[in-house]
C-alpha cells in the first residue's frame, strides 16, 4: 500500500511511480509466417513431410509449424525406420541431436525430440514422439545415427527413458545407483536431500548429505571455523 504523506504518491502518472513499462503480447499469426523476423527458409521442408506420409501413411501423426520451422510428430514406435528413411533416401545424413521434454500432463507427459540437417538441400527438420509415463521405452536410432548414442544417454540419465538397443545404457553426469532423474518437473530445485553424498566441509569430516544444507536450515562450517588438521596424522 502506498503511503498518503509520500509526494509521490499525489500524482498516479509520476515517472518515479511508474518504473515498469509492460508490452502485451502480440495476437498469433499463422498465416503471417513469413514476416516473423525468426522464419528460415530452411526449416521449411513440405516436400519431406510429404514423401514421409507417402513412406511410412498413419505413422506421422502431426505437423506443427511456428516461424516456418516444421516439427513432425511420429509413432515412437517408428522413429527408428523414419530416422533410417530421412538419412538414406531423403539426405538428412546430419544428426544434430536430441532431448527429452517433461510437460507434466496425465497422458503422453514426455515427449523427445530429434533435430536433423541435410547439408545437400540446406534443410533442416525436427521429429518429435511423444512417450507415456507408463511406458518409458524408447527406439534407440544410435544404429542409424552414431552420434546419438551419448545424447541418448544424457537423456536417460535426466529423463529416464529407456532407448531399446542402445549399446552402452549408462548414466552421463549421475552416479549409475542415483535413484532419482534431475530433468523431470517434480524434482526439487534444490535436489534431494541424502540422495548424493558429497565431499565433508572440513578436512576431517563426514561426507555431506545435503547438497544444500543452509536451504534446509543447517548451518555448515565456515573455512574460518574449522579445525586446525594435525598435519603429522597425514
């Protein structure tokens, strides 16, 4: 609540009043795709869309377009045989990578996505599966696309997906007995408390179990506050 004896607070239009300028958002324009100052002309790719449903009919599920970049939808089920298509007989021989997405919904709540590039048409195209809680299982493409095998991994460890085939299913950055997956929306900010037990704060001292240990109301020593060490028990 403003204060009545405050000058300011006399006149509304006061420029030390108002420090904030909010800009509304602008209305979509899907028929304007082209004056959106993000478009590339090489993101678009109907004719590969259109050879895709040709290949492989029901299995692409969906095309979304936004700044004319085109994101198509596909069974999890395909993506391997798809990704094999679009790199032998399309020439997106260039797997630039992949990710997982947590929208935190009842049904599909994952999806992941794949962006490749054919350095022959200058195109690029982006897949996208979508992929249920209770199925985490994925296609592993490393078979078509060698370099997807540690963006595979990195997904699994952040995700927890599962890519059937993958030649090497380890963690990337977590230990391989983390029981928990640091990308998904329900793990805390300031992570799990006893789940990775860190480096002591002082030379002699126990491991650490909370990796945040001020948050949760602990106070750790300072450098200054610790105890001298004996060197000559070293």
């Amino acid at each position: 609540m403003s204060n009545p004896d405050d000058p300011r607070a006399s006149d509304p239009q006061d420029p030390e009043e108002l420090r904030f300028h909010f800009t509304p958002s602008d209305e979509p324009k899907p028929e304007q795709e082209t004056d959106n100052p993000h478009a590339k002309a090489t993101t678009r790719v109907p004719e590969v869309i259109e050879a895709l449903r040709d290949e492989f009919g029901a299995a692409v599920l969906n095309v979304e377009r936004y700044a004319n970049e085109d994101t198509v939808y596909v069974e999890k089920r395909q993506i391997r045989p798809i990704c094999r298509f679009l790199k032998e007989d399309e020439g997106f021989t260039y797997f630039v990578d992949l990710g997982g997405i947590d929208n935190f919904t009842e049904e599909d709540r994952y999806e992941v996505f794949y962006n490749l590039v054919s350095p022959e048409r200058q195109k690029r195209i982006r897949l996208k599966i979508r992929v249920d809680e209770e199925d985490m299982r994925v296609p592993s493409v490393v078979e078509v696309y060698r370099a997807a095998n540690w963006n595979e991994r990195e997904a699994y460890d952040m995700f927890g997906f599962e890519f059937v085939d993958h030649p090497d299913p380890r963690r990337m950055y977590m230990p391989e007995d983390f029981e928990y997956h640091p990308l998904r929306k329900e793990f805390p900010q300031l992570g799990v408390p006893g789940s990775l037990p860190l480096p002591p704060q002082t030379p002699d001292g126990e491991l650490t179990m909370d990796p945040f240990a001020a948050a949760h109301g602990s106070k750790p020593v300072k450098s200054y506050e610790e105890p001298a060490t004996d060197s000559d028990s070293e």
